[in-house]
C-alpha cells in the first residue's frame, strides 16, 4: 500500500532545489531575452542595404547561427553535454559547411573541367 507523502516535513529541507530552479529559469529567461533582441536585430538588419544580395544573406545567418547557438546550448542543454555530443556536433558542422560550400561553387559556376 502507498503512504501518502509527509506535509509536516521542514519546508528548509527542499530550499535548495527550488533556488537551483529558480536560477535555471532566470538563465531561460535571459536567453529568452536575448532571443527577442537578435529578432529584432534581424528584423533592423533585413533594412539595411549591405551592397550585394549574398552580404545581406550572409549576415541574416550569421545572426541566425548566433540564435541557433543559444537555442541549442541552454534550451537544448548542450552546454552540460559530454563529449560525445561535442564530437557529433563538430562532426554535424563540418557536414553542413561542406554543404554549404558545394552550393557556393554551384552558385558562382566556376570552370573547372573546361
């Protein structure tokens, strides 16, 4: 049979959790914050005229690499991973820049094997 939890136990007792969780959800709120700045950072970029079509791009993922980070190292948890998680996220990276390469030598159409 279960016993019903103890409600006279020392509310002290429990005092540190819940200012560990209090300081986790204020570090959520911080990059919540921070989140809505670099939206609105894109949105006052996405104004400004950078020269060329591809600098404009460049910068809108730069600011949205920046975001991605904070998404991935506090609300994803990454920041407290292991190794391995590292070593697969770099690995990851290296995928997506080679990708990203291939489609910048489509887009320039460089003469190689002519």
């Amino acid at each position: 049979m279960n016993n019903p939890p103890d409600i006279s136990q020392d509310p002290s007792e429990h005092e540190e959790y819940a200012h560990n969780v209090q300081k986790h959800v204020r570090g959520y709120l911080i990059v919540g914050a921070l989140l809505l700045a670099f939206t609105a950072i894109t949105v006052a970029l996405s104004y400004v005229d950078f020269g060329a079509r591809k600098a404009n791009i460049a910068v809108a993922m730069l600011v949205a690499t920046l975001k991605a980070g904070l998404v991935a190292a506090i609300f994803m948890h990454l920041a407290a991973e292991k190794r391995l998680i590292y070593r697969i996220l770099i690995f990851t990276g290296f995928f997506v820049l080679g990708l990203f390469w291939l489609i910048f030598l489509a887009w320039y159409d460089y003469p190689v094997f002519r």
